[in-house]
C-alpha cells in the first residue's frame, strides 16, 4: 500500500477530519461518515505520485536522529510533503528537483525550514530539518522534547496559538509572519510561512507541520 495512496483519492467533498470524533485517549481520529457542517475544500488538489512504502505510517516518536541509517526520516518527510501538496497546491519535490530516492536526505539539507510537531494537546516537535536545528540552536535531542510553544517568546504564544488552530480548522494557513527565538534568546522573524495538518492514509490527524525560506533577525 503506498504510504499516502487512499488520504481522500477520488473525493471532491473533503471536508476536515478534525471536526470528527475523538479517541479514548483524547486522540482526533475520524469519523466513518463526514460530519455535517465541516469545513470543505472545494477542489482538492492532486495527490503527489510517491511510491514509498511505509509499513506503519503511525511512526512513533521521538524519532531518532537523522542518518543514512535510517533514510532520514524519509515516511515522516513524505508525509509532510504530501499533506502540503494536498492542502496547498505546494509541491515542494517538483520545486526543488527533489529525487524520491533521496527525499530523506535532500529535505533534511534542504536550504527552506521545514518542522512538524505532534496531535498531543500541548505539541511536542517531532521533526526539523538542519536549517531548523541551526535557527533554534539546538540539537536533534533538544528538538524532539521541546513543546512546540517554546519555539515563541511567552508574549507571542497566544498569537501563535490562535494561527496553530486556524491551520487546524481549515487544514493551513499561509503569508504567516511570526516572531520566535531560539534556544540562546535570539529573535527572528519567521517570512511568508505556510502551516498545515498532517494526516495519515488512514485519515488520522498526525500533527501539523510548517515551513518557511526566509526570516529576518
């Protein structure tokens, strides 16, 4: 089964999973039959033609480090990839000449900023490519057990709270500009960045993801 093969193939009523059920856990999990009233899009654009396999695309977190070893995260990056060609007509594999072969790898170095977190109720990052790590000056380990909220000054989490549910009730939201700091207290402007759900091809909410290529300091 491709990793993305059945995310909403065929359909032109897609509407947003979030406004389904929840697990037991607390997880967002979608309903069988869409809830009425939700959010639609009206022509979703056309699924990337990724043929990767992934045997559990539930990955568990914290991911380890990327390496050669383990295809750099290659099925969380497609996820992410996919889920933004999906949402936002942005396919960023055709953009930069990406090769599925290497997608991993080709990310991780990419010269954009690319991070997801996870569908906990306070997000813990999950994934940052090495622009990210450099920006918010930490590392790998660091990332992986930072809520999502720290990436923002205390002053600037609500602002930023209100964009993150935006993205989730109507799947992305884009031309967002931002202030956040790193690590060591370094201010930045995140430029023209674009945030969107993740879902897996079983339609359960995976978390969000953002990516930027410019910032000011």
């Amino acid at each position: 089964m491709s990793l993305r093969g059945s995310l909403y193939e065929g359909r032109s009523d897609v509407k947003n999973p979030l406004l389904g059920a929840k697990s037991a856990d607390g997880r967002v999990t979608s309903p069988v039959d869409w809830v009425d009233g939700a959010d639609e899009i009206a022509s979703p654009p056309s699924r990337l033609n990724l043929t990767i396999q992934a045997p559990n695309p539930m990955i568990e977190f914290p991911l380890d480090p990327p390496a050669p070893e383990n295809n750099y995260h290659q099925e969380h990056v497609v996820i992410m990839l996919e889920n933004l060609k999906r949402w936002t007509g942005c396919d960023l594999i055709q953009e930069y000449g990406f090769s599925l072969a290497k997608l991993g790898r080709q990310v991780f170095e990419a010269d954009f900023y690319i991070l997801s977190h996870d569908n906990t109720a306070d997000p813990i990052l999950t994934y940052g490519n090495q622009r990210v790590l450099d920006l918010w000056e930490v590392s790998w380990a660091e990332l992986t057990t930072m809520h999502s909220r720290n990436t923002a000054k205390p002053v600037d989490r609500s602002a930023r709270a209100a964009m993150m549910e935006r993205a989730k009730i109507h799947n992305y939201f884009d031309k967002y500009n931002g202030i956040r700091v790193s690590k060591t207290g370094a201010e930045f402007q995140i430029i023209d960045g674009t945030i969107w759900n993740l879902f897996t091809d079983k339609v359960d909410f995976y978390g969000q993801a953002a990516w930027f290529k410019s910032i000011e300091k």
